[in-house]
C-alpha cells in the first residue's frame, strides 16, 4: 500500500511537472504579449491624439474617440492573450456577443444616450464653452461625455442632461454665431414726439462703440399700450458684448428721456363713481 501511495505520488508529481513545464511558456507568452501590447497601444494611442488634434481641436470630440479606440484595442490584446494561453477564443467571443446583447437589453436607455453622444460629436450642434438652451436649461457647456453634457448655469449651478434626450430635443446655441442682435421695448407717454423720441434713442446708441454701425440701430413705433406708445429698438453687437450693452444702454436710454423731458409712463386709470339716487350722505 505505501508503495502503491509513494508511486502515485510520485506520477502526480511527475505530471505536475510535465504541465507545469507546459503552461510556463504561454504564461511568459502571455506576460510578453501583454507587456508589448501595451506599449503598442499607447503608441497608438497617442498618434490617434495627435492626428485627431490636427484635424479637430474639439477636446470632447478627441477624449471619445480615443475612449473607443483604446477599448477596442483592449479587447483585441484579451482575446490574443487568452489566444496564447489556450482559450478557445471562438466560444469567448460567442459568450461576450450573448453578455453585450443582455446587457444592452438592460441599458437601452445608456445605449440611446451612447447614441445621442455620437451624434452630438459627429454634428457638432454645439461644443465646449457654447452658451445652449436645451430640454428647459440655459448655461455655458462643461463637458460633452459619451453619456451625458454637462453645463452650469449662470447662478452657478451644474447641469447634467443625459445626451439622448439633447440629441432629440430643440436646440438654441447663443454662441455659434459672432454677432448678436439685442432687442429693447421702450414705452414713452401719448402726446410725445416719436420723431424726437427715436433722435434720442439713436443718439444714446451712436455713443456706444459697441454697437455696430452695420446693420445700423433701428427704432420702431410698435403698438398702442394702455397707457403708452410702445416702441422697439434693434440693434447688433458682438455676441460677448450682448447683455452688457442691453443694460448699459437701458439705463442710458432712461437717463436721456428724463433729460429732454420725455415721460416714461406707467399704468393709470380714471375712476368714476355714479350714484343713481343722487351723492352718497356723508
């Protein structure tokens, strides 16, 4: 019986050996092709970075695509790998297709925002630093993830918007476009001189070296308000200058009717009491 045990221990032992002996090269293999692999694909890496940003300097639009590349050059160095150690690679594959095909039922919602980034960077409706209204939010773009974009508002707040709700949704891009147009709604007392009261108007706007001579400032007689002419001033800026000459020039405007003493009115009614039976006794 010990003997029997000392040669069954001795063949297992032996067999150890033997696999061992076969396992340990692939195993370096493996090392090897990991180790190189990985300096390849930062070679590679890097070269698309470079090629991307000669081409488009968008930032949002290098970091994806060089997200996808590296995954897929990932990928393909695990399945030479497993190659090299013996996995039976076409099973692997098989199994990895039936695991993304779940997953992908599971996330069909991630899988639509994947989707609506893609095409956010292929159409580029707008990119990092644009001013956009999109799904009820106004603000300055952060960042345009494979996901979701991310903005912060003008009080300083951050917003995330998953990117396949903004892909399908009304998009107002307040950047893309040098110039703006600023629109003012001045209303002046019945009795005034709209003649006089639009030379004013475009006397403050000539003294603004913001506002651009072409297309020149415009003012039209509007509507006939409750309790005032209404009038609409038009006049186009650089589009970083908009909001400051708007309240700049609100301000200016307001100061130059009072100093040629045109009224600014505001809401006014006349009430009148009838008593059919005659005045009310005290």
């Amino acid at each position: 019986m010990e003997n029997l045990n000392a040669e069954t221990l001795q063949s297992m032992y032996d067999q150890g050996v033997a696999l061992l002996w076969d396992i340990i090269p692939s195993i370096l293999y493996a090392i090897l092709i990991y180790i190189v692999g990985k300096m390849i694909i930062s070679f590679i890496l890097k070269s698309v970075k470079k090629v991307i940003a000669t081409r488009n300097p968008d930032p949002s639009l290098t970091n994806f695509l060089v997200s996808v590349v590296s995954a897929v050059l990932y990928i393909l160095l695990f399945l030479t790998i497993a190659y090299t150690v013996g996995i039976d690679v076409t099973s692997f594959v098989a199994i990895l297709g039936a695991a993304g095909l779940a997953i992908g039922l599971a996330l069909q919602g991630s899988l639509a925002n994947f989707a609506g980034g893609v095409l956010i960077l292929l159409f580029k409706p707008f990119k990092v630093g644009d001013v956009i209204e999109g799904q009820g939010h106004l603000g300055v773009v952060e960042s345009i993830d494979i996901l979701y974009t991310k903005m912060h508002s003008f009080d300083n707040k951050d917003i995330v918007i998953p990117n396949g709700a903004l892909a399908n949704s009304d998009i107002i891009n307040m950047s893309n476009k040098p110039t703006r147009r600023a629109d003012f709604n001045v209303g002046v007392a019945y009795g005034t001189d709209l003649k006089k009261a639009r030379e004013i108007i475009l006397g403050v706007f000539a003294k603004d070296e913001r506002v651009h001579k072409d297309p020149a400032p415009v003012v039209f007689f509007n509507n006939f308000g409750d309790s005032s002419l209404d009038l609409v001033i038009r006049v186009w800026t650089d589009a970083a200058n908009l909001w400051p000459v708007y309240f700049d020039n609100m301000e200016a405007m307001k100061e130059a009717f009072e100093a040629n003493d045109i009224e600014i009115p505001f809401p006014q009614r006349d009430v009148n009491h009838f008593y059919p039976d005659g005045k009310p006794q005290a």
